[in-house]
C-alpha cells in the first residue's frame, strides 16, 4: 500500500462565537493523502474546508477525531491572496523565506532560489518589487517561494479564486507542471469543481458547513486533462450531483 503522508480521522472542530454559543465547523471528517499525490477539497463556500486546512498545517486545534502527520513533516502554505513582502524583490521573497527554512532544518536544499523562478517562468523578474508585476505573477511567486523551501507537503487555499479565469488557467497548468516535476504531496482547497478536476489526483467532496465528507472520488485520467473529454464531463455531473447543484446551473 502507498505510504500516506497524512490522515484525518473523524475530525470535529467548532468555534466559540462572541454570544458564547458555539458552531460546528467540521463533522467526523475523515481524508487522507498518499505521498506525491494532489488530493482536492471540494465544497461549497464557507463550508470549512480552510479550516481543514489549519488543522493540517498545526495552526488550528481540533475537539474530536486524530491527525497524523509523520515527524518533522515540512509544510508550505500557499493562500488566495500571495501575501509577498513588497519591500522585498521577488528573489528576496524566496531568499528570506529558504534562510529561515534552512535555519530550523540545518541543511541545505536540492535546486536554488533562481531554479523555482525559473519554473515559474520568473528568472527575468528576480529584481522586480511586487507592485511591479502582474498578480497572476504574484502568485506564481508565492508558488515558487513555498515550493522553493522544498516540503514534504503543499497546502494550497483557493490560490485562484482572486484571479480572472485566462489568468487562472495559466496558473493551474504551471502548477500541474510543477507538480508533476517536483511530486510534493499537495492538498488543495477549491470550490471549483473544474479546477479540482483539472488538477486532482483525487477529490475529496465535502458539505455545506458543518462540513462532512460525501465522497471520496479518484481521478484517474491522463494529463493533460481536456475539459471535453466525456469522463471529465461524467465525474461533472457526479460531484455536482453530490452537491445538490443542477448540472444546468452554473458552479464555478
């Protein structure tokens, strides 16, 4: 069996809210992520799945279920807005980011900074600030900068959805192609089911908050994925069937 790099079993998390009340976030939610594989969470807005997310990452407790992430396990976060430091170059964004990796993990990395910039197809914008690029580039270099610290694990949170759809479709098969090169085990966050089928190896589909898991679906399609093949179109209907969307309706 696939080593699994993390699990969640039956996790339950909810808030306190200022009139002391509380609300249910999570309900027994159960996923789990083989090595080098890119598992989608996919589910309405507001349903949850970026505090699935901070669980994942550590940052967020949770009141019931386990998680296991094996030991000393190196996490990049990217979010939906790419939160680059504007005082700083886009070389510098990756360069400050892999000193203080590299000082918590006392070694050095595989590929340099320049190598991620590269891929991204960044090398000619290393000296440029922020505010001088385009935002689609933006977050090409936020993609870069936590693929550069070079972790066992990616969590990505909707790291499209702020982007027209021309942009956005650049970005996914840069971060196909990325993927697909460098095999950090990813667990994405959309609620865009083509998005997820685009990109996923599998696809958690979950529920309107309090969310709970109705389906776990594998996508075991070639890649390139054209959004005209049949199969696509069939997992489509399922997902959107699941979500209790009309497939005449439109679900972005």
């Amino acid at each position: 069996m696939p080593e699994a790099t993390v699990v969640l079993d039956k996790v339950c998390k909810s808030y306190e809210l200022s009139s002391g009340s509380r609300i249910n976030v999570l309900d027994e939610v159960s996923l789990s992520a083989e090595k080098g594989s890119f598992v989608a969470i996919l589910g309405p807005s507001g349903s949850g799945k970026s505090t699935i997310l901070g669980i994942l990452s550590g940052v967020l407790g949770h009141d019931a279920g386990s998680l296991t992430v094996p030991p000393a396990h190196e996490i990049g976060y990217v979010f939906q807005t790419a939160r680059l430091l504007p005082w700083r170059t886009v070389q510098e964004n990756l360069d400050i980011t892999r000193a203080a990796r590299q000082r918590q993990r006392g070694r050095g990395y595989e590929f340099s900074a320049e190598h991620y910039l590269e891929a991204a197809g960044l090398a000619q914008y290393g000296q440029f600030y922020p505010a001088a690029i385009s935002g689609g580039m933006q977050q090409r270099t936020s993609i870069a900068r936590a693929l550069s610290t070079e972790p066992e694990m990616l969590l990505m949170d909707e790291p499209f959805s702020a982007l027209d759809e021309m942009t956005a479709r650049v970005q996914r098969s840069f971060l196909q192609k990325t993927w697909l090169e460098y095999q950090s085990t990813v667990i994405f966050v959309t609620h865009n089911v083509l998005e997820a089928l685009t990109l996923a190896s599998s696809i958690v589909v979950v529920s309107a908050r309090p969310a709970r898991v109705l389906d776990h679906i594998e996508v075991d399609l070639p890649r390139p994925r054209s959004l005209s093949d049949p199969r696509v179109g069939r997992l489509q209907e399922k997902i959107l069937s699941l979500l209790g969307v009309d497939s005449g309706d439109h679900m972005s």
